[in-house]
C-alpha cells in the first residue's frame, strides 16, 4: 500500500493529502527538517505515533498523536500527523487549520509542509509543489523531504521524476525503507515491473516484521496478473498483523478478478467484523460495492454506498458525505438512471458547500460539477449542453492548472468526440487524459475499433481489461465490458 491519505469525494486530491515527512527536535541533527516542541513528553508520543504511522498502522498511530497534542497543544506536526490519522474527512481538515494557525511558530521546513499540504487539500498542485521543492533545496540532505516531494510527483503522475526524488533518499538513506516502496510503485507505474520487483524485495528485506512491505509486492503480483500468488503474500502480510485493513482489501480485490465474488465478500464481511473505527467501516462498504459492481450487481453496489454514507452522516461528516453522494451518482450513471445520477451530483455540490471547508475547496466542487454534469448531458444524448460543459470545465481546469482536472477535461471531450463518431479526436483527446483509469483505456479501444483498426483496439481493449487495479469502481465499470468487447473481435 502506498503512504496517502484519500477521501473519496471530488472536492479533494490524493496527491495533496500524502503525509511522509519527519524530522528532528528542533537543533537536531543538522540538515534534517526539526520538529518545533516544547515538551520532551509531546515529543517522544509524537515519535512512537509516527513510526507506527510510516509502518502504515495508521489506526494504531492514531492515540500517540493525540497525547503528543494533548502534552503540547502548540505542536503543528503533530496536528497534522493527528489529521491525516483520524477516520473522518472533517477530523482532517480540522487538524489542518490547528496546524496552519500555528505555522509562524515553527521552523521553516515544517512551515513549507503544512503550507503545501494545506495548497494540496485546496486543489492548488502549482502552489504545494513551489512549497515542497523550497522544502527540499533547504533541505537537501533530509531524505524524507526528498520522499515527499517524490510522493507529490508520484501523485501527478510524473514517474520518472518521482524515481529521481526517492533515488536521491536513498543515496542520503540506504536503509530508508518507504523510499523503497515509493520507488516501486513508480516503477510499477511506468510497467517496469522488474525495477518494481527488485525495491519492493528490497522493502521487504528492510523491514520483514512490518506488513506493508508484503502488501505492497503482492498489488504488484496483482497488477501483473499473477493472483494466486498475490494472495499468497497478502496473507504473509496478515500474518504479521491480522487486521491490517489494505491486506484484507488486496485479497478481496484478487477474487474479485478471479471471478469468485462470494469468498471476495466473505473476506470483506471479516474485515468489518473486525474494522476499528468507522473510517475502516467505511473502507469495507466502499470494498463491497466494488466486488458487486465487478459482478455486474450496480443495485447492490449503490446500496453498499449508501451505507458508507449513512456512517458519515451519524457524525455529520459533510465532506465525506459529498463524495459519497457523488460516488452514487457515479453508479447511478452507469446505470442508466441519468436524472438521479444529476441529482446526486448536485446533493454533493451543495454539501460541499454547508461543509466547514475553505472557499478554494467549495470553489473546486463548482468546477468539478460541470464535468459531472457534462457526463449527464452526454449520456442523455445532449450534445450541445455535455459541449457547453466541456467548454467551462476547460477552462475552470486550465485556469487551476490541476493536472488532474486537466486530464478530466480531456476525458471529457475526448467522451464527446467518441458519441459523435470523431475518433481521431477522441483518441487525442484521451492521450491527454488519465490513463491510470482504466475505462479511458477502454475509450481508446472504442476509439480505435470506430476507426477500423482493430489490432490496436484489441490492444487497448486487453489492456483495459487487465488493468488490475486495486479496489477502482472504474476497474469493476470496464472490466467486464473490456472481456466481451475482446471476445466480440
């Protein structure tokens, strides 16, 4: 599993909420990033949280962040560390404001991390990474820095750069074990699967008592198809501990591309049994309507939804809740439901809006609703309305200049050329778009298929549907489609 911290709802960007920095009491080591305490006790819980943090044991973490800002309400790093450790999406942003009203009072380096993780959560990638990249040149020789930055590239998809900041850790670091796993998702990114192999081994060698390491090789096994073995070492991973919620979600996700949806479920049913906290309860909901989708079951699927949204509605958590409003109107769509699948998408807008949230990220919900609605517009066959939306997020998109909702305006038009039988437009629309997506791949077999070439659709069609990604509704979408459009050729 990778170090991020993901809400799943529009409003908010993977590669903004990454936390793998540390650092040393402030006049530490020199070179390294210092921690700003006034209290040796703070401190030492803070340091026990965050070891337990970047073993991924998140949940486990999460008490010793607590007693450090308990013995020290002044400790920045240790709010933000406590935000990206809670279950919620409104804990979070809450630990993210305590951590930027106390940004003046803490070292530079410290100040550069929570000012760029505060520009991440607002959707402004240009601005987190001005803060990362002056984070690093103050820091060259504090190799968590360096992972940070990387895991910011990672997360733009910018690979090969990410490799040279995790390279650069570990020239610092040797025995830096999450540069090793970062740099093999990189590699796995880029299909260098054997570059992947050879640090996700040497993650493993580091630290063989900690379950990420097996986990993260066993969603490379995953991704090359190699199931039975996957399983294999997830289960070596929850041999180490047993509730280690990812694991129990690799091995789901593995029948699930077997075709063994019940045992899929099965295994999602003991992981809830077991879940700590409602962000596990959730995470096991969102699992199921995964595996129902992957089987075709959209009803159950949506269902499986809902009740992930009725645990954030309890405690009233309106982040979470708008994304998963517009998860269901994400399912509802591919249903067929196209004035539902609006609704639920307007619900989500205007719950972003009653949240305790910053204007940028309410601003970001507006925007992102015009792709919402112009996927709507589409499916109806309105084609003049999907074109006037495509046009406003463009421009919404490029003005941000968030890669993320570049390629999504891109997908967008790339959909609208696809519906109107211009393929050669399609095709270069959706090479600008996100192709870690898996039913962009499958466009692009559409695409190719419309234009009568049919060796390179197969390709992009084989492609889609051995994507294999980890616990994606847009994998459980496509798949399916993908085999039978194969089959069909």
């Amino acid at each position: 599993m990778r170090l991020t911290r993901v809400f799943r709802f529009t409003v908010l960007l993977a590669a903004g909420l990454v936390a793998m920095l540390a650092g040393n009491l402030l006049g530490g080591e020199e070179g390294k990033i210092p921690i700003t305490t006034n209290s040796d006790a703070a401190l030492q819980e803070f340091l026990k949280g965050r070891d337990l943090f970047e073993q991924l044991r998140v949940q486990e973490s999460r008490q010793f962040f607590k007693n450090a800002v308990a013995e020290d309400p002044e400790f920045a790093l240790a709010h933000l560390y406590l935000g990206q450790s809670l279950p919620t999406a409104t804990g979070f942003f809450e630990e993210l404001n305590r951590a930027v009203a106390l940004k003046d009072n803490v070292s530079e380096g410290e100040r550069f991390w929570i000012l760029g993780l505060q520009a991440g959560s607002n959707g402004d990638v240009v601005q987190q990474e001005k803060y990362y990249s002056k984070l690093v040149a103050a820091y060259p020789d504090d190799e968590r820095g360096h992972v940070l930055y990387g895991t910011f590239l990672f997360g733009q998809q910018r690979y090969a750069e990410a490799v040279s900041a995790y390279n650069r850790a570990v020239a610092i670091d040797p025995d830096h074990a999450l540069a090793y796993n970062m740099l093999g998702y990189s590699h796995r990114s880029m299909e260098e699967y054997g570059e992947a192999e050879k640090a996700f081994l040497k993650y493993i060698e580091l630290v063989p008592n900690d379950p990420n390491p097996h986990d993260s090789y066993a969603e490379l096994l995953m991704k090359m198809g190699e199931y039975e073995k996957s399983i294999d070492h997830y289960e070596k991973a929850l041999s180490v501990n047993p509730n280690f919620v990812a694991s129990h979600i690799g091995i789901a996700t593995n029948y699930n591309f077997l075709g063994d949806h019940k045992e899929a479920r099965r295994q999602i049913k003991a992981m809830y049994a077991n879940a700590k906290d409602d962000g596990q309860r959730r995470a096991a909901h969102f699992c199921t309507a995964v595996s129902y989708a992957d089987q075709g079951d959209l009803d159950q699927a949506l269902n499986a939804v809902k009740k992930q949204y009725e645990i954030a509605q309890k405690i009233d958590d309106k982040p979470a809740m708008a994304g998963d409003l517009a998860l269901m109107g994400q399912i509802l769509l591919e249903m067929g439901e196209y004035d539902l699948a609006l609704i639920r998408f307007e619900e989500s807008v205007k719950m972003t809006q009653a949240a305790d949230v910053s204007w940028e990220v309410k601003e970001l919900a507006d925007g992102v609703h015009n792709f919402n609605a112009g996927c709507v517009a589409l499916a109806r066959g309105d084609i003049a309305t999907a074109r006037e939306k495509s046009k406003k997020y463009s421009h919404f998109a490029q003005g941000l200049q968030n890669p993320f909702q570049v390629r999504q305006a891109h997908e967008l038009a790339g959909r609208i050329a696809l519906e109107v039988g211009d393929y050669k437009l399609a095709i270069a629309e959706f090479e600008k778009s996100n192709l870690q997506n898996p039913y962009n791949i499958y466009r692009m077999a559409l695409a190719y298929k419309g234009l009568g070439q049919i060796d390179e659709a197969k390709k992009w069609c084989r492609k889609a549907a051995e994507f294999n990604a980890l616990n994606s509704m847009n994998m459980a979408f496509v798949r399916n489609k993908a085999e039978k459009m194969m089959a069909s050729m």
